[in-house]
C-alpha cells in the first residue's frame, strides 16, 4: 500500500476539524460500551475524543508519521493508558481476537482498497477482531453520476490555511472511471515560506466506490450481516440523494 508519511502533517491540517461524523461514533460506542477498534485511524481525529470520552480503543494505520501525531495528540491529553495504537496493514495486522463490541472505518477510508480480495482481507479483519454481538461500521462517500461526471482532473483550490509557520494552499484535481469505479485523485501542495519561496508536494491515490447492494453482498461474503444502511451522520434512511453511505453490521453467526 501506498505511504503517505510525507503528507501527514496536511492530513491532520485539512481534516483535525472535521467533526460531522464523530457523534455517530459517540452513539454507537455508547449502545456497544467498547472496548473500540478503528482500522485506518491517521491522526486520532474520531480515536481522540473517543478516548477524551473514556472508552479504551485501539487505532490501526500503516502510516508511522500519521500514527506519530495521533501518539502525540494522546500524550497531551493524558488519554495514553487507555489506547493502543498500531503501526500495520489493515489486510493482515495482528489484533486482539473476540475482542472489540466495535470496530470502524471512518469518513471514505475503506475506499482506499480498490481490489475485492483486499477489502475481504480488511473486514476479515475486523469480523475476527469483534465479538459475537460486536458491531461494524463502514462510512462510504455515496456515488452520485451528476457529480462523479464532472469530475475530469481540473485542478481547483480546495483550501488555504497556515500550518508550522507557512502559507499552504491545497489543489485538488480527480479524474472517474466508471467502468472500474475507481478515483484517481492528485493533491498538489504549495508551500509559502516567510522569505516567500515555494514548495510543491504531489500525493496521487485511487478510490473505489462502491454502490449499496455492491457493498451488501461483499459485507455478506465477508461473514457479516447488514443491520442497518444509512444515508447521513443523522441516521436517516439511505435514499437517492443521500450524502453518505453507511453500513452497520455485525458478525454472521455460525450454523
């Protein structure tokens, strides 16, 4: 899998604000009472104030840098004792057993496996992390073809902020293929020094998106039974238009 060490730093920038999603993970915590697994974690952005809110909970990612700023995120809020954090892939890492009531992907991170046999590694993973009654949760951009359409790799501005002292503006260009449901996604990255030179990154990844009954039957391969498919943060049924695609599921039991 690809690393993305280079740009975590802008990762926590563009996303440590982001909190649309994290009272979701509140309610459901709060109906399963943890202990919590989240795979693809990044910096801690919903695994924080999970464990601020006193739930033990362990975070995987493959990124050390990513898992650095999630480390000292922890630290600073004296929230260590109760959270674990794991450097590994989430195709094959090493978790606790029947462990875990609940176990998540936030905001579009699954999408990141683009091939079937990696999407069922990962949720092999977590059937086997997460107890009998244990709960999954997968949150899915929910494809809509008037947007997917437009999207043909013109590069736009996405956002501008400070960050360690420099100016960063952050570009943005995607380009879809429906035929493979697969994003290729570029973000350019110029940074503004004070003497006013700049640096340019480039991170390029894919996306699959995947549709409801798509993600049914691939949740039903993996040994999962859907509880529930939502269409927003709020728990609303999922319909056309809906802004996301969120699965809950939980382990299918043995004949």
């Amino acid at each position: 899998m690809q690393s993305y060490d280079p740009f975590a730093r802008y990762y926590d920038a563009d996303f440590r604000e982001y909190r649309d999603d994290v009272a979701l993970y509140h309610e459901f915590a709060r109906r399963t009472g943890g202990p919590l697994l989240e795979l693809m974690c990044g910096t801690g952005r919903v695994l924080v104030p999970l464990a601020e809110a006193g739930y033990t909970i362990t975070g995987v990612d493959s990124s050390a840098a990513m898992l650095a700023i999630a480390r000292e995120q922890l630290a600073e809020a004296e929230l260590t004792a109760q959270t674990t954090l794991i450097q590994g892939d989430v195709r094959d890492v090493h978790v606790p057993t029947n462990h875990f009531s609940l176990a998540f992907i936030a905001i579009n991170s699954f999408m990141h496996l683009e091939r079937v046999g990696d999407q069922l590694a990962c949720l092999n993973t977590m059937r086997k992390a997460l107890t009998r009654r244990g709960l999954l949760i997968l949150d899915l951009f929910s494809p809509d073809p008037t947007e997917i359409i437009r999207e043909d790799n013109r590069l736009v501005l996405d956002r501008a902020y400070h960050l360690d002292g420099r100016y960063v503006q952050k570009f943005v260009a995607i380009d879809s293929d429906y035929a493979s449901q697969v994003s290729r996604v570029t973000y350019l990255y110029d940074e503004t020094d004070p003497q006013g030179q700049v640096t340019r990154r480039t991170m390029q990844f894919t996306m699959r998106w995947l549709y409801r009954f798509e993600l049914e039957h691939l949740l039903a391969r993996a040994g999962f039974v859907v509880r529930h498919i939502y269409g927003s943060y709020e728990l609303d049924e999922y319909a056309t238009g809906s802004p996301r695609l969120i699965a809950v599921a939980s382990p299918a039991r043995e004949p």
